[in-house]
C-alpha cells in the first residue's frame, strides 16, 4: 500500500517514534533537571562523595536491576501500554516532592524512587520502539532518533534550571517547577496511548526465535562488556560534586554543563546510531575508545575550558549508554522474548553500574587519580567482548 513517500506502516511507524520522542523530551525535561544540580545540593546537606556515589548508584542499581521484572511482565502479559504508563507517573511523581525535602535520606529516597518508575517503564516502551525500527531503518536509527529528544530535553531542562538556580538560588523553587514539564509528560503519553494502542503491530512479521528458551552466547559476552563499560562511567552527580567543592565552576555553571553533555548526547545518538546501523560493533568500539578519556578531563582539569570539553565526552558517553548499547541488543533476541531479554540486560546492567559508582565514589574520597584510574581501566576491558561480538557478527553474515 504504496502513498507516495513510503508505505502506510512506514508512515505510522514513524509517527509513532517522534510522538514518544516528544513524551521523552518532557521526561526528560523533568528528571535530567533535577539531576544536573543533584550533587552539589546534596553536599548542601551534608552529603559526602561516598554517600553521592552510593545513592546514585544505588538508584541505579535499583532502576536498572527492576526492569528484569517489568520486562517478564510484559512479554507475560503483552500489556506493554499499562506498565508504561504506571511507571511514568511513579517517575514523574517523585520528582517535583524533591522540593519538599530537607535532609539528603529523603531526598536519596525520591531520587531512588524516580529511578524505580524509569525501570517500570523502559522495558516496554523500548520493545515498542523497536516494533517500528525494521519499517524506518534500524534499530540504531530509531533508538538515535528516541535519544535525540531525550537529549533536547535534558540540555533544555537544565538550563531552566540554571536560570532558576542563578536567580533565586533556592533549589526546591527548582524543583517545584518541573512539575509542569511532568504534567505535560504524562498528557502526551495518554496522546500516546490512545493514537497508537498497539505499536508493536508495526513491526514487520519475521520468524521468532521465541522457542529458543536460551539467550545466545554472544547476548551474555556482550552484557559482560558493556557491565565494564557501565561499571568505569562516573555519574554526573559526582562530577558536579567534584566541581563545586574544586571551585572548578561555580554552582550556577554545574547545570550549563550539564546542557552542554546533553546537547552531545542528543547529537552523537543521531549520528553515531545511523553509523552503528550500517558498520556495526566497530562503532561501539570506537566510541568506547574515545570516551575513556572523559574521566581525566572532569576529574583532574583545574579549569572550565578543559571541564566543557569533558562534559562534551561524558555526554558522548551518555549517548552511547542510552542509544548503541541498547540498539544491539535488539536483534540479538527473538520479538515474543524482547521485553525479558531487554530487561534482563539493564538488570545486570544496572548492578555493574552501582558497584562501579560506589566504587568511584569511595576511591575519589581517597584518591582522585585512582578513581580516575579506575573508569578509565574498567571501561578498556569491556573492549574485548564487544571484540569479540563483532567477529561472531562478521562470521555469521
């Protein structure tokens, strides 16, 4: 059913990928914002660089490790709408109650409890964003196009944020702000849902491999390496924390750079996501490669020339996290075991991620060179198993 420029489910397909990119601006909006300033208002209330690496960590650990749940439970029950629904309005909930606290334990609980609606809602969103990939032109391609406005909204977010900070200098204002961005969220997720009931029937029906009840070897080799990678990336919220206690920058510059890695990310999903489709894993290697150098410019940098540079990386970073590393995951798994196979890679994950911020966060309190140290050779050893994924890719093809 040609009409003119592509076929009706291509249309509708991407349709449907820059609705929920719109949804995922405002998300993002609303939860990167309180994020870019999460470190250094935490240090306002007593927090260390240990109890910052462990709480984010830790909401991490919990945000990823959570999604082996809602991903068997959506590929159980194949109500991918509802279980996206109810952790958006967990996530966007818990953000603008941060204006009510008054002790870093209530605020780590909030902080921990947004990254639990993240976990309930990523696993089917994704499975349903990668229903449309085979009609627009890859899974790379779409999970670029989905972190791009990710992206926009986490630069645009942040330098509200900025502004709000600069000119009242009262977090909570901040933060009791950003629940318009979240009421507007959730409304567009309602638009959503009613415009597009079943998006995965806009995934071109192929043989499954759903009887299989293993996940390939190169799925397990490949969680491995990226564990490494997530495991030697440091939170924003301990750079910013970094910063401020430095004087590197000053308080109202920790969001403006926040924007600035954002902008990166958004960028480097569109671009690097197209390559990813068409070259593959030596893409990811690549990337990985050239990331590595983030933690000696945010960490060991006694400048803001050399901290914008390395905020740029980390967002660099931040969009290989968010876009590639997903993206290969994709059509590695059968559709019926998608949400599952999702959910248990982000669960593991998200345990690498926790373990390594704890880890970073007890190491700077000691030595900043060693944590720097400890990113940069935790993520070089992940190089290997994407290494050797892409050989087994080669020899399949």
């Amino acid at each position: 059913m040609e009409t003119g420029t592509g076929t009706l489910f291509e249309r509708r397909a991407m349709h449907f990928v820059l609705l929920v990119g719109v949804l995922s601006f405002f998300a993002d909006f609303t939860y990167e914002s309180a994020r870019s300033v999460l470190g250094p208002w935490l240090a306002t209330m007593g927090a260390t660089a240990t109890v910052i690496g462990i709480v984010t960590g830790f909401g991490e650990l919990v945000g990823f490790g959570l999604r082996a749940v809602s991903g068997r439970l959506a590929d159980a029950t194949r109500h991918f709408w509802p279980i996206t629904i109810v952790g958006y309005v967990v996530q966007m909930g818990a953000v603008p109650l941060l204006a009510l606290t008054h002790n870093w334990q209530s605020a780590a609980f909030l902080v921990i409890l947004e990254r639990v609606g993240k976990a309930i809602r990523n696993p089917p969103r994704d499975v349903m964003l990668a229903s449309a990939a085979k009609r627009i032109g890859g899974y790379g391609w779409v999970f670029g196009i989905h972190e791009a406005f990710d992206q926009l909204g986490a630069m645009v977010g942040p330098l509200v944020i900025a502004g709000i900070v600069s000119g009242h200098g009262d977090y909570r204002f901040a933060f009791a702000i950003l629940a318009v961005p979240a009421v507007i969220n959730l409304s567009f997720v309602v638009l959503a849902r009613v415009s597009f009931p079943r998006p995965q029937d806009l995934e071109e029906v192929q043989p499954d491999a759903a009887g299989v009840e293993r996940y390939p070897a190169a799925y397990w080799v490949y969680l491995a390496g990226a564990g490494l990678v997530a495991a030697g990336f440091a939170d924003y919220p301990l750079i910013a924390y970094h910063w401020t206690v430095r004087h590197v920058v000053t308080p109202d510059q920790v969001p403006l750079l926040y924007a600035v890695a954002m902008a990166v990310s958004g960028g480097a999903s569109l671009t690097f996501g197209r390559l990813f489709d068409r070259h593959g894993f030596p893409v990811l290697i690549g990337l990985t490669v050239i990331c590595t150098a983030f933690a000696p410019l945010v960490f060991l940098g006694g400048n803001i020339e050399v901290s914008v540079l390395g905020a740029a990386l980390w967002g660099m970073g931040m969009g290989v996290h968010e876009s590639i590393i997903p993206a290969a995951v994709a059509p590695m798994i059968g559709r019926s075991k998608r949400a599952s196979a999702f959910g248990m890679f982000t669960a593991v994950y998200g345990v690498c991620w926790f373990v390594g911020s704890s880890l970073i966060g007890w190491i700077y309190d000691h030595s900043v060179a060693a944590a720097v140290l400890f990113c940069i050779v935790a993520q070089i050893l992940g190089l290997p198993a994407f290494l050797w994924v892409s050989w087994r890719r080669r020899s399949a093809q």
